[in-house]
C-alpha cells in the first residue's frame, strides 16, 4: 500500500512540474543559451555585411575585419545590459 501511494505522488509531484514549466535551473540555461547565440549571430551577421561591403568595393580584408570586430562589440554590450538589467530587477 505504501508503495502504491510513494508512486502516486511521485505523478503528482511530475505533474505539477509539468504544469507549471521549466525548473529554475532549465530557465537558466536558455537565458544564457540566447545571450550567446545573439552575440555569434551579431558577430557573423556584421562579417557578412562587410564581407559583402569588402566585395563590392574590392578591398577584402578592410570591412569583413571591422563588421567582425563591430558586432563582436555590439554583441558584448547587449549581454552586459541584458545581465546588469536582469540583475538589477532581482
């Protein structure tokens, strides 16, 4: 009897889970999954446009080198706002 009602909270205990979402834990991974997804994505979308920017005006390595560095740039100060932010509201 004992064994039959350890597992029936054990559903209820995963049902409850399921019902409210991610664990803490979980939640935190995706927020720092997305900071760094978005500071690649800023980094290689700012090659790109200068690699582009580079073969329209044929001088190769001058503007795949700076949208590089720019995006890089951008993208690491949207991470530290995103935390200081994030923190400050905690």
């Amino acid at each position: 009897m004992d064994e039959k009602k350890n597992s029936i909270q054990r559903l209820k205990k995963g049902l409850k889970r399921f019902q409210t979402g991610a664990s803490e834990a979980e939640q935190g991974y995706g927020r720092y999954l997305h900071l760094g997804f978005t500071f690649a994505l800023a980094a290689l979308l700012f090659c790109y446009a200068g690699y582009r920017l580079d073969k329209w005006l044929g001088t190769l390595p001058i503007f795949t080198l700076l949208g590089t560095f720019l995006g890089g740039i951008g993208g690491f100060f949207y991470i530290y706002r995103e935390l200081t932010a994030r923190d400050s509201r905690k």
